[in-house]
C-alpha cells in the first residue's frame, strides 16, 4: 500500500472536478448504552456553554459599568458631604427663641434689681446667701441684676474711702471688675458670693485665684483690669458705682432695691425696711408681680 502511495504524481492527488460534499447522517450505533452516553455528553457541553455565557455576561456588564463611570459619579466623602441635606434623613432639634420660654417674655421689660454692699461686710455674705442668690436663681431671665459698692468719695484726688480700709476698697474693685468682665449674673454674683464667705480674706491672691478658678473667671484679666493705668480704671470703676449709691440714698451694707426702690436691708445681722417682706418668696413674688405688668 505504501508503494502505491507513493507513485502517484502530483496530477493524480489533484482533483480536476470540484468535489461535493455530502454529510451523511451518523452510523447508527450498535451498542443500546451509547444513545444515553451521547446525551451525557450534550447536557455536559450545554452546562459549559451556558457557565460561559453568564462568565461573559458577568464581564460585560463590570466593563461596561467601568466605561460609562467617571469621576462626577463615584460617591464619596466629599460628594456625600455636598448632598442637597433635603435628600438624607435628619433629625433636628427646634432652636429655642425667646418666645418660645415662657410665653410672652418678649412682651416684658426685666425689673431692675441692685444690691449695695461693702466686699468685707458680713451683712453682704448674709444678703446673698439668704435673699440674693435664692431669688435670682428663680427669677434671673426676669431681672437686670446690678451689683453697687458703698463708700465715701474723697475731696481733690478723686479716690474713694472705704469703711474697713484699703483692702475693702481692692475687694470692691475686683468684683466691679467680674461684673464689667463677665456680665452674666451667673458668673459674676457666683464669684462674689465666693468670696463673700471668706470676707475677712479679702483681697488675697488665693482666695481670689480659687474663686476665679471655680466660677471660669480669668485672673489675668481681673488683675489687669484693677490695675490698668495705674490703677485708674478700676477706681474709675468704684468711684462711679460709690456715686450710684449715694445717689440712690443708699448708706448701710446691705441694700436690696427692687424698681428703684427700698426692698429689704440686712444691717447688723438683721433685716429691716422690708414692706414686703424678707423671704426668698416675697421677693419672687414682688418680681413676677412687677414683671407681669403691661410695659
């Protein structure tokens, strides 16, 4: 067979018609198993068609994804941040206005109320710890709250005498300067009544640095303001709130006005010139009472 293969020239393997091509159908198997082994093996090359298909499907739709996004669509920290605030849950809380507390605070003038003391008196501590501080803890956002010092101008050289000394005098200035620094009542009455209970410690520089520290007072700023220009502001400062007093008609430590008027004295370890009584309560009720007027 090889030998005849092999003597056929070139003319003879080429065709010199054109072939046609005919399928014929499959020999028919003759063992009965391998129609189910043919089935076998179409379910198996389905199966595989069909895991590439979803393989390319899968590539498809990342690549696609990846072309058509860019840089105006990746969300981020800083996208999410620049969100209308419409578009993400919040929860608000409602601001508070002046309306809002106590009804129609707005529609009210606060009621002047002024204590006048001496920083080293011993009526003073009484007055805040048994009037004062009690009222005003009721009564704050309805009330201007004024702190007044007494004691006597001096002729020629615009200073001011005190009636337990120069010290007294050093006191008064530093709580004026509280007031002028830290209007809030709060803070300021707080602090003098700090001081107020050590009274006969006045003016040393511990008792105020622990006062200052415990009521978020600057010592810095409360030491320069006494002793700024030579110590000019801060006489300026009780030589003014001294005239305040003694325009007042006011003399003994301590005197509580309320509206401009007498309310109660604490003088000598004892209340006097009170009309309307010397309780927290009275004077609560003398405020809410002035305050409810029509303005």
């Amino acid at each position: 067979m090889f030998s005849d293969f092999a003597n056929m020239d070139e003319k003879t393997l080429l065709p010199t018609t054109t072939p046609t091509i005919t399928i014929s159908p499959p020999p028919t198997p003759s063992n009965p198993n391998s129609s189910s082994n043919q089935n076998g093996r179409d379910k198996h090359a389905l199966r595989r068609f069909l895991v590439a298909v979803c393989l390319m499907v899968m590539v498809w739709t990342l690549c696609g994804l990846d072309m058509d996004l860019d840089d105006n669509d990746v969300l981020s920290e800083w996208s999410l941040e620049q969100m209308p605030i419409s578009t993400i849950d919040t929860f608000t809380v409602p601001i508070t206005t002046d309306i809002d507390v106590g009804g129609d605070d707005a529609d009210h003038e606060p009621v002047p109320l002024e204590a006048h003391i001496m920083s080293k008196c011993p009526d003073a501590r009484d007055c805040f710890r048994e009037l004062v501080l009690p009222a005003m803890q009721r009564v704050h956002t309805k009330v201007n709250f004024t702190l007044s010092f007494i004691g006597t101008p001096t002729n020629g050289d615009d200073g001011v005498a005190c009636k337990h000394g120069p010290e007294e005098c050093l006191g008064n200035i530093i709580e004026l300067c509280a007031q002028k620094l830290y209007p809030d009542p709060k803070i300021f009455l707080g602090f003098t009544m700090c001081l107020a209970k050590n009274y006969h410690e006045i003016p040393q520089r511990s008792l105020i640095e622990d006062c200052a520290l415990e009521h978020a007072i600057d010592f810095d700023q409360l030491n320069q303001c006494a002793t700024k220009d030579d110590g000019a502001l801060g006489i300026g400062l009780l030589r003014d709130s001294v005239k305040r007093s003694a325009d007042a008609g006011v003399t003994k430590s301590c005197t509580v006005r309320l509206d401009n008027e007498i309310f109660c004295i604490r003088d000598g370890g004892k209340w006097s010139d009170c009309p309307h009584g010397s309780s927290v309560n009275d004077l609560v009720l003398a405020v809410e009472k002035l305050y409810g007027r029509e303005v």
